[in-house]
C-alpha cells in the first residue's frame, strides 16, 4: 500500500483540478452538514489518503446499486472519488473471474487485514444457501469470511441494508439484512433502491478523513443524508398545505404540478437526501418528474400498502374484518336482544294484578 | 422491532382487528336498544311523529328560545367548540378522506390544512378547558367517575397526536403518525364499550323523544 498513489495524484491523473477538487470538498462537508471549517480538513486528508482497500460483495441483488454508483453520471468527481478506492473484489466490474477472483479477495483480506471496507449489497438468503452462490460459496458464508477482517461494512441499497425486495412478501429465500447477521462490526447502511452516488462517496470522505463513521440515525443510516423526510424537503409541499392534490396522473392538478399525496406518495416518512441533492447529475427527483415517492429507503417499503394507495389509507384489506366483526356483533346483539325481550314478556307475565279485593283484604289485617 | 414495521402494522391488521371490534361493539349496542321495544301506545296519535323526530334532533342543539345563557355557559361554548373542532377535524382533513374512501369509497372536498389546523387547536383549547372545569366545579366533580377521564383521554389522544405529526414536534413523524392512528384504533375499540356512544345514541334518543311528542301533539 505504501507504494500507492494517494487519492489526490489519482484524481491529478484524470484531470481533476485542485478548485475542482476543493469544491468538491466544500460540497461533501456541507452536505455531511459538518462546519465549513471542516473543508480544508477534508481536502487535506483525502490528499494524504492512500487508496483503502474495498471489497464488494454482491449476493441477492439486481446490480441496480453498482449502476447507479458506477454509471449514473459520468464522468464527476464522485465517479472519480469511487475510482480511486482500491476496490479489490466486485465480481462485476473486475476483470479477473474464476479462481482468479477469489484469490484476489483473499489476497486482499490478508493484506489488509483489519483495514479493509466491506461493501455488501443485495441480501442474504438464509432459507437455503443454494439460492445464492458465488464460486461455490454460499452468501452466509462468505459474509462471515469477509466481515471477520473487515474495520467497517456499508450495506449499500435497500436489499442489503433492511432485505429490500427479496424480503418482501412471502420472501421465498428467506432474505435478511446484512445487521440480521453481522453484529460485532460497526454497519452503515446506506439505503434506497437504489442509493443517491453521492452518499456512498460522502460516508467514504467521511471515513477517510476522521477515520470513523458518519452519524447514524436508528437505522444506520448517516443523519447527514437520512435526516430529513422527502415531504418537509419537497417542493410540491406549499401544495399539500392549501390542500390542491393531483387526483390522476394525467389530470389538470397533475399538470399544474400539485402534491402526489392521494397518488400514493409515501415522502412523509421516508428518509433520504432526493430533494436535495437530486438524481442523475442533479437534474430532478422522481416528485419532479411526476410520480409519487414509493418510500425505497425505508424498512419493507414494497409491502407499504400499495404504491399508488396514500399513506392514510389501510395497508392491507381491512374489509374481511369489519365484515367479522359486525356479523358476530350483529349475532350476540340479537341474541341478547331477544334475551332481554323474553325477560321482559316473562316479567309481564309473572306480574300479578292487584286487585279491588287484594286491597280489601289488606285493609282488614 | 422498529418504529417502521411497528407503524405497518397498524396501517394493517391493527387497523383490521380495530375496525372489526369497534363493528362488533355497535352492532350489539344498537340491536339491543332497538330490539328491546317499546310498549304499545293505546292512545290515537296526533300524526306519525317521524318530522318531529328529525326537528327535534336539529332543535335539542339550538339554545332554547335562542338564549344561550338559560344553558350552563362554560359547557354550551366549550362543548359546541370541541365538538365542532372535532367535527371539521376528523371529517375535512384530506388524508382523513382518503380512510373513508379506501374503506366505504365516499370522498368529499378537503379544507387547506391551515384552515383544519386552526380547528385542531380550538378542539384542543376547548377540550383542556372542559376538563379543568370538570376539576374545579364541585358539582361535576361529584358527578364525574372514573369513566369520564378515560374517554377524554381516548378523544384528546388522537387530536394531539395529529397536531404533533403534523407539526413534526418532538418526535420524528413516522413515531407520531404511528401514535395518532394508534390512538385512534384505541379509541375505536373502546368506542362502543364507552358513553362515548352517545355520537350515535344521542340522535336516537333525541329522534324517539321528538317522536313521542310529536305522536301526542305537544312540542319537545
């Protein structure tokens, strides 16, 4: 590792100019919301950083997460940033296969033994580890073999961070988060299906420079990025307030742009930087485009209640209930009623008259 | 188990095994009151009684002869403000639309939610004012049981849950929309196990009453 260039000489290398450089410094501390005083620190300690080893591992994922970091925008100086890392094991982008790739991981595990990132997306299978493999080796395993070594894990999207898709339901193999199984290594997860590039390279900054993970939210999440719903951060918000909802996607409130929350949109809790720091270079959200928030950063959001059902609404079908519920009422209510109505005619009927005579007889005692 | 999984459940079955309590309760405690019955009247009646029973229901919440002060002050202003505040809180928020229209399909226009917001706060205002009158007045106080405290409770609950989600105070929303329509589900449940079911007794006491008048010819 000595003998590396360190990150700066890397970008130097690919044309990144040192304002280029610096700006992007000054972007990554106010985005990880840390003091503008903070953004010399940063460029210095990225300056110095030799290239730390990172190891990917992809298990029951659809290599969404790998595009959007790799292939979103490029080329930017987040891209570059990535470039940089010393990413030892992604069976996607490495050119080695085989045996060759293996060894390669190994090579690194032993290099850098204790040092090294842990990249995991995609989820586990735990239902049987045929489900998933890579070079024979079960995704349970091999998760184990690496993070044993690892100084810390980013479980990058949805999948690996809370189980995403493959855990919804009946979830089938059994898929669990990378925290279901890892519990002895600091873990940040980096949600969203996939996740915003610029998170990914903001917690590597983070790491880089102060040696140690961002601040996390209950979930893992860094509060830099999670800390804020799409809703309050929404543009479409002043909407939501006068109460002016788009009612269908193609009606005049859609057109005029009005809030998407009857459409579905789940922005009042899910966490996420989309509003702010926005998609594909920065040119809009998917609320900018139309269509509501589907909520991908949170814990089970493809079993939310429906996409296109607003949050306020039931998540599942609450008719079988209901209908339960007022039939047997509607039994016992009878019952009882007819109960009380017998009781009632029995105490009519037992009720004994007085008589003229009965008070006869009372008034000659 | 995390807040997000906990606030999934009760957007679902929570809501479900609510709902269907809540069903059930009513269920009993209207049948009973109707199939009781009613005995027989002998005399002949001066008409049906039905209009009268409509008027009275409407009448019975107007002060008598249009003087509010012949009804106890405090309790007619801060009892029509509560129930009112209620009334626009629960039936012209737009997301409390979208419930009713995911489970009977009816919907209605919206209030802005400013305009809802200041309804919340006078509900609020009014609720906590009835409950120091009902602390402070010796009579309502020897009136007053346990019962009375508990369906405050369950009906302020949900009020200030919903301001506090909606004004992201305290807690982060996805707790506070958890708590409000939790609370909501506990008041459901509760509902018709409660005097809380005067919101429907009260129109069918009033409606047989203004009946009764009405089939002897008197005014009520």
């Amino acid at each position: 590792m000595k003998n590396d260039p360190s990150l700066l000489e890397v970008l130097r290398q690919q044309g990144v100019s040192r304002r280029g450089f610096l700006k992007f410094c000054a972007a990554t501390a106010s985005l990880m919301a840390l003091p503008p005083g903070m953004a010399p620190v940063i460029a210095k300690a990225l300056e110095q950083a030799h290239r730390p080893s990172v190891i990917w591992l992809s298990f029951q994922e659809c290599t969404g997460c790998t595009e959007s970091l790799t292939r979103s925008h490029a080329p930017t100086i987040e891209g570059l940033i990535f470039d940089a890392i010393s990413l030892d094991y992604h069976h996607t982008l490495q050119a080695a296969s085989g045996s060759a790739a293996e060894e390669a991981r190994m090579a690194a595990m032993k290099a850098n033994k204790g040092e090294y990132l842990l990249v995991v997306d995609g989820s586990i299978p735990t239902a049987d580890p045929g489900y998933s493999t890579i070079a024979g080796i079960s995704n349970l395993e091999m998760l184990r073999e690496v993070a044993a070594d690892a100084a810390a894990i980013i479980a990058v999207g949805t999948c690996a961070a809370f189980g995403g898709l493959p855990h919804a339901k009946p979830n089938p193999t059994g898929a669990v988060a990378v925290s279901d199984i890892i519990t002895d290594k600091p873990i940040i997860n980096v949600s969203g299906c996939p996740p915003i590039p610029v998170v990914i390279t903001g917690v590597l900054a983070h790491f880089l420079t102060f040696g140690t993970l961002p601040k996390l939210d209950h979930l893992g999440r860094p509060l830099a990025f999670y800390g804020n719903n799409i809703h309050d951060r929404c543009y479409r918000r002043p909407f939501y307030e006068r109460g002016q909802f788009a009612e269908s996607f193609d009606d005049e409130g859609a057109k005029k742009g009005w809030c998407l929350y009857k459409l579905g949109c789940k922005g009042p809790v899910t966490y996420n930087a989309c509003a702010t720091t926005k998609w594909n270079n920065g040119t809009s959200f998917p609320i900018e485009s139309g269509h509501g928030c589907l909520g991908c950063s949170e814990p089970n959001f493809w079993d939310l209640g429906g996409f296109y059902n607003a949050l306020s609404e039931p998540s599942v079908n609450t008719g079988n209930a209901a209908a339960f519920g007022l039939v047997a009422g509607a039994a016992v209510g009878a019952a009882s009623g007819i109960m009380a109505r017998k009781e009632k005619d029995n105490t009519s009927h037992a009720h004994q008259k007085v008589t003229v005579n009965d008070l006869k007889r009372g008034e000659s005692q | 188990m995390n807040i997000e999984a906990v606030l999934l459940w009760i957007r679902g079955p929570g809501l479900g095994l609510a709902l269907g309590i809540f069903l059930f309760g009513m269920a009993i405690k209207l049948l009973e009151i109707f199939l009781l019955g009613r005995k027989k009247n002998l005399a002949a009646v001066r008409s049906s009684g039905v209009a009268a029973g409509f008027r009275t229901i409407l009448s019975r919440s107007l002060p008598p002869d249009g003087n509010i002060l012949r009804r106890p002050r405090f309790t007619f202003i801060f009892g029509y403000a509560f129930h009112i505040g209620l009334f626009v809180v629960m039936f012209f928020l737009a997301p409390h639309i979208e419930v009713s229209h995911a489970l009977l399909g009816l919907s209605w226009p919206a209030l802005p939610t400013p305009v809802v917001d200041v309804f919340t706060i006078i509900s609020i205002i009014a609720m906590m004012a009835l409950l120091w009158h009902r602390l402070t007045s010796p009579l309502l106080k020897y009136l007053t049981t346990p019962q009375d405290y508990l369906v405050w409770a369950l009906t302020f609950a949900p009020l200030l849950s919903g301001y506090m989600a909606y004004h992201h105070l305290l807690l982060p929303y996805t707790w506070l929309l958890s708590i409000h329509i939790g609370s909501v589900e506990l008041l459901l449940i509760l509902f018709p196990f409660t005097k809380l079911t005067h919101a429907f007794t009260l129109f069918i006491a009033r409606w047989y009453t203004g009946m009764m008048a009405g089939q002897k010819g008197v005014q009520s």
